[in-house]
C-alpha cells in the first residue's frame, strides 16, 4: 500500500547502511591487521639489532686485547727520545766587532757570552784543531773571575758586539746551541764553543795623529805636529803600521825585523796583514804582520799550506792532502 512501509523489508537504502557498516567494518579490521603486521617487522628488526649488538660485545669480549691497545696508542705517556744538540764546529771573529759561528742541525736558537778577557786564559788541553769546546762546569771554571758584559740568546749565526765592547778591553765570546722554551724537556744544549780573543783595544789605537807625510827625492817621511820627523822602528799612524829606518825614511816590500819577515806596500808603506800577492804568488800575514809559513786555517775549516819562502802551494800533495788550484785542502 501506498505510504505504508513494511518494516521487515530490505530496501535499498537499509541494504545500503548495511553494506557501509559493514565495509567500514572492514576497513578497521584491515588497519588493526596492518598495524599488526607493522609492529611485528619493527620487532623482528629490534630483535636483529640486539642480536648484532650482542655478537659485537661478544666478538669485543674474544678479541678484546686487540682493540684495546688501538685506542691507547694516542696516549700522552708514550715515551719521546731525548735529543742532544751538537755543538758548532768553530766560533770567529767575522769583524773587530761581529762574531760569527757555524749552524748545528736541528738547532732553532743560539746563546751567547760576551766576556772581557783582559786576564782570560783558555786551557790549551780543551782545544782539538784549533777549536776550543767547553762543558757548563769547565766554562763555569774558567770564567768565575771573568765580567760577562752581555748573554744574549739568537736565532742568527752571528751577532754584533758593538754596542758591548765600548771599553778598550780584549774580548772573547762563546756560544751553544740551545733549545726553545717550548723544546726543552726533549731537547738538550749542546758545549759550548769558544772563539779566539779579540783585541778590541789594540784595534782601536790610532797611534799618532795630526801630522803630514813629506815626500823628498830619496823617499817619504812623516812629520808630527811638533815639527819632528819619525825615525828608526814601528810607528803606528792613524791605526796602520809603517816602519821607518834611522833616516826617518818609509820602507816598503819585504823586510826581515828580529828574524821575522814583513811585507809592507812598496806604494803606501802600509803593512800587510792576512792574504796579499807578490810577484803572482800568494801569501798570508797574521794580524802582527809576520808572514807565515806551513798548515794555516784562515777561515773555520779551511786549510791551506805555506812554503817554506811564504809562498802558497797548490795543485799538489801535502802530508797526504790534496791542493786544489787555489790551494785549499780537499
């Protein structure tokens, strides 16, 4: 009948609820089996991971010595060898006023003594070819009486003196090799060297002054202020020497004094010192002028020989060395 609904029919609209509850029924039943599935991959990985981990601990466990060692090679204690510098092969006087000595390997800095060696006297027993090396305790010794006018340390090898030797005074100075602050608990100083003295007082003399050089036809002499003609002997004029006969004449070229043989320019008179050449051979003078004859070292390590007339050999043999052609010894 029209208008009259039977409540125990299945209309489209009652099977149409029916069918929404039922697939939302199964909708949650898939998402609970989804979440299900998910949680039992997360545990299957869990309980993988825990497995690794264990057999990691286990394999640490076996094999434990090997590791371990690994780690502690970065320590701090490991155990650092102590180096000893070495010490410089010689020590010199490059100038009146700059002394100069060799580098040492490894070496970053350098101390250096100055002292006044009016009274200063090296013991002979420590020097080994003309070097002269010196322990704490020895230069300790031989300085006790000594003024140390300036220690200075350097990164140079060589240093300058002037502003310390402002006194006429002879001079000595030594220096080591030393480590830096920093390098201290690995590195040790090396001797110290010792150079040979220099006559700062001596080098400063100028001798006479203010007079005139005279020229006449049988030579030159030189005047003083006074009036008076120099004569007979060693004069030293403004800081050179010159030697004079008894006429008060200037000599020039070779002259022999108390059996020592000088060369004195045959032009100016001016005595020579160190290397000079004559007649196209070469000789050499210490700083008094004398010329000298046999094994000399002009310069640290450097060796030449001298004839017995002055002259320096070269291109031969000598004791068993080797001369090369400017004479220096291989």
């Amino acid at each position: 009948m029209e208008g009259v609904y039977d409540l125990n029919a299945k209309d489209p609209f009652d099977q149409k609820g029916n069918g929404m509850k039922r697939r939302a029924n199964s909708q949650g039943e898939n998402s609970q089996k989804q979440g299900k599935n998910h949680l039992g991959a997360w545990m299957a990985v869990r309980r993988t991971l825990v497995r690794v981990c264990l057999c990691g601990i286990v394999l640490a466990g076996t094999a434990g010595a090997s590791i371990l060692p690994v780690m502690h090679a970065y320590a701090s204690d490991k155990a650092v060898e102590t180096v000893y510098l070495s010490t410089s092969r010689h020590a010199w006087w490059e100038t009146d006023t700059v002394g100069r000595w060799n580098s040492v390997s490894k070496a970053h800095e350098y101390q250096v003594k100055l002292y006044i060696a009016d009274d200063f006297d090296l013991d002979t027993d420590d020097e080994d070819n003309g070097v002269i090396t010196l322990t704490d305790a020895k230069l300790n010794e031989l300085t006790q009486d000594a003024e140390c006018v300036m220690m200075k340390r350097t990164t140079e090898t060589s240093y300058d003196f002037s502003p310390y030797m402002k006194d006429l005074h002879t001079y000595i100075f030594v220096v080591r090799a030393v480590p830096k602050l920093s390098e201290q608990q690995y590195v040790k100083s090396g001797d110290w060297v010792a150079s040979p003295t220099a006559d700062f007082k001596e080098n400063q003399v100028q001798g006479i002054t203010g007079g005139k050089w005279r020229n006449y036809l049988e030579g030159t002499k030189y005047e003083t202020e006074d009036g008076e003609f120099l004569t007979g002997g060693w004069q030293r004029i403004q800081g050179v020497w010159y030697l004079f006969d008894e006429n008060g004449y200037r000599l020039g070229g070779w002259q022999t004094v108390d059996g020592v043989h000088y060369y004195l320019d045959e032009d100016n008179g001016m005595l020579a010192t160190g290397w000079f050449v004559w007649d196209d051979n070469w000789y050499y003078a210490d700083k008094t002028g004398a010329m000298q004859t046999g094994w000399i070292m002009d310069q640290p390590g450097k060796y030449y020989y001298l004839n017995e007339d002055g002259t320096m050999a070269h291109d031969t043999v000598v004791d068993g060395y080797t001369l090369n052609s400017k004479g220096l010894r291989q």
